[in-house]
C-alpha cells in the first residue's frame, strides 16, 4: 500500500514538475524591450503546494523528499538550457551572426509554441480555464506580423494545432 502511495506521488511529482518547469514565474505582466511577458506560475504553484501538503498531512516524507529532489533537478536542467541559449544567442549577436541567430528565434518560438499547445491540451479542464493564454495570443500575433516558413513540416502542423486552442475559447 505504501508502495503504490508512494508510485501516485511520483507520477504526480511528475506532472506537476512538468507544469512547473513549463510556466517558471508567477501570473504577472513584466516588461522587456518594450513587450509584455505573462506567466502562469501561480496556478502551478498552487497544485504544487497542495500535493505537499496532502504528502506533509499524509506522511509520506519519502515521497515528498523525491518530490522536491525531482523539481529541484528539473529547474537545474532547465537554467543550464537557459543558460546555454542565452549565451548562445548573445554571441551570435556580438559577432554579428544576426540572420542565423534570428533563423535560430524563430525555429525555437515555434518548437515552444507547438509544446505550449500540446502541453495545454493535455492539462484538465479546470486548469485550463485559470491559465492565461495570453503568451500564445502574443505569439501568434507575432506570428502574423512576421510569417516563418519553418523547414520542419511537423513544427509547422504544432504551431497550427496549437493556434486552434486560441480558436477553441
């Protein structure tokens, strides 16, 4: 019995990791180079904090300790892609590598994009409908303004399902 409450906590460590790594700041609107940037942390955070507590309450240390150990490496992976991408799009920059490194953006908005899209309609209603789709009408609104022939057909058919979800509410 311990074994499978342990397995669910895993399995919803998981999930929530996932949601978690996916929207890494709290809902708010912040300013960069002119452009607002929306998260949905907040909403991840608190079925984060729910699943603790119900793992806190039910004693299940164990399960909680692979909890935060599980989250804690999936945020370390996530900076030290960051960090590489960051790093690498400034120095395609600095030596003036700006059709590549623009090439580059945009091959990578789509690929978030097409995740942002799959990942949301994989999420259960009631999430749903507290996320913000904000970050996707932004991007498709970009998308419009700047078109992107993307090489990779199934990126493109990503990005197209993933608009659909705008459509769909």
């Amino acid at each position: 019995m311990k074994t499978i409450a342990i397995s669910i906590g895993i399995v919803a460590a998981f999930c929530l990791g996932f949601i978690v790594a996916r929207w890494p700041r709290a809902e708010s609107d912040v300013k960069i180079s002119g452009a607002e940037v929306t998260t949905n942390d907040d909403i991840a955070f608190q079925e984060y904090e729910s699943l603790v507590y119900y793992l806190q309450d039910t004693k299940q240390t164990n399960a909680l300790k692979e909890l935060n150990d599980f989250l804690n490496d999936e945020r370390v992976l996530r900076l030290d892609a960051d960090l590489s991408v960051t790093v690498a799009i400034l120095q395609g920059l600095r030596d003036g590598k700006t059709n590549a490194t623009l090439r580059f953006l945009e091959n990578r908005l789509d690929t978030q994009i097409g995740l942002f899209g799959s990942e949301y309609s994989g999420l259960p209603v009631v999430l749903q409908k507290q996320m913000s789709l904000k970050p996707l009408q932004r991007a498709r609104d970009y998308r419009i303004e700047f078109p992107f022939k993307s090489s990779d057909k199934a990126s493109e058919e990503d990005v197209t399902n993933a608009f659909q979800v705008l459509n769909d509410k």
